[in-house]
C-alpha cells in the first residue's frame, strides 16, 4: 500500500465507506466498492481484487449485523441455520467459481434483478409488514435453502447477494423489509467469511490495503444500520429501489457490451 497514491488512497476510503453503507440498509456495496478496487488496484491479479474486496466487506457486515442484532433481536431460530448454510453455499461457489465463465452468469443476474425490481415497484404493500408464509420446521427448511442457494451464488459470483436476500426474506418468507435487512446482513457476514475460508490460506487478500477499506467498511456499516432501523421498513424498501435499479444499470451495460 505504500507506493499507492494518496489520492488512490483517499478513492478506495471512500468507497469503502460509502459500501458500508449501502451494503447495511440493503446489500449491493460491491457495485461501489469493487470497481474502485480494479481502478486503484490496476496491477492485482482479480482473485487479489475479490479477496481484498472481501476482506473489507466482512468488517462492514460485522459492524452492521452487531447493531442490527442489538436493536432488533432477529430470531437465531431462523437466522442461525440462515448463516450456516450461507456460509457453506458461500464455500462451496468460491470453490467452483475458478470452473464457471462469468459471462455465463450475468444475463441470468441482470434477468432476475429486472424481475425483483419490478415485483417489488409493482407491489408498494410488499414488505411493509411481517406476514410469515410458513410456520415451524417449514419455515426452518425454507431459510436455509434461502440461505445455502443464495450463498452458493455469492462464492461463484457476487454482485447483488445482500439485495438478494432482502429480497427472498421478504417476498418467499414474508418478513418486512427492515427484519429481512437485519438477517440478510448476518447471512452476508457469513458468506464473506465462507469465501475467506479459501481466500486467507491461499494468501491472496492484500491485507495493508483490506484493513484500511475495512475500517471505513465498518464505519459505513454502522451508520447505514442506525439509518435504517431509525428510519424503518419504507426507508429500507426505497432505498432497495434504488440499489436494485443501479445494479440492472451497471450489469446491463455489460451485457449489452457482450453482444
């Protein structure tokens, strides 16, 4: 990190920070965080770039699920097993992902976010209140298929996965959007970690530059989950909107560029 600019230094701060942010009121932080680290990081090998990613989200999502769990109180019931199998989904992409071509992938993620977008604009009731679709062990088995598919898809791929489990936890279990906030981001907490699991021992995680992005990863964390909690289920469910719109956005801008 020491023969980085300091203007590059002040780049990647900032996206840090402001992923936080955005990655604990709804999920999407690598759309800001990532493409800082390819323009700042020009030289790094792209398993550098997503471990390092990796290493300052997990501090952010740490840092979020703490005050979301303080001023919430999820359910472990649900959100345990949720992290348990997100984490072993995460392991398990990270451990596919040098085997599956990326351009395979985004044309399926820029569908399925048109599609929860939409749902989600068309259906102003979604979300405002918990409506549980399941009860007992259905419930259970529902959240950690949630939970492990959502996670696999993170160790393959990535973008969109705290979006997309908001997104499942409101509209498949029936949560609100400020309880599915708080458990998406305990369930990312543990897919980040999933990933790390393969990432730390392969030495691929440029720690000077991870633990500078992760401060400011955990700074934003902390601030978007105070916001949201303060400002509720709306604030969340607009903000998701937005977040949702800007990744159809920037991967369809990719995909139009494939063809």
């Amino acid at each position: 990190m020491s023969d980085l600019a300091p203007a590059v230094l002040a780049l990647l701060a900032l996206a840090a920070l402001t992923a936080g942010f955005v990655d604990a009121v709804v999920g999407g932080g690598g759309l800001v965080q990532l493409p800082a680290l390819l323009l700042g990081l020009p030289g790094a090998s792209p398993v550098q770039v997503l471990a390092t990613n990796k290493i300052a989200s997990v501090c952010g999502t740490a840092a979020a699920s703490a005050t979301y769990y303080r001023r919430i109180r999820p359910d472990p019931r649900t959100f345990g097993p949720l992290m348990l199998l997100a984490l072993a989904g995460a392991f398990t992409g990270a451990l596919a992902a040098s085997h599956i071509p990326r351009e395979a992938f985004e044309p399926i993620v820029l569908v399925a976010l048109v599609v929860v977008g939409a749902y989600v604009l068309l259906r102003p009731e979604l979300g405002e209140d918990a409506e549980l679709r399941f009860q007992g062990h259905r419930h259970l088995v529902a959240a950690m298929v949630v939970g492990f598919a959502i996670g696999l898809y993170d160790g393959v791929l990535g973008p969109g996965t705290g979006s997309f489990f908001v997104f499942a936890l409101v509209g498949l279990l029936g949560y609100d959007f400020l309880q599915a906030s708080a458990k998406a981001r305990l369930a990312n907490l543990a897919t980040n970690l999933g990933a790390l699991l393969l990432f730390i021992p392969s030495g691929a995680v440029l720690w000077d530059v991870g633990l500078l992005m992760g401060a400011c990863n955990l700074v934003g964390g902390y601030l978007g989950a105070r916001t949201a909690v303060a400002r509720g289920a709306r604030f969340v469910r607009a903000f998701f909107i937005v977040v949702v719109g800007a990744f159809v956005v920037r991967i369809g801008g990719g995909v139009v560029g494939l063809w």
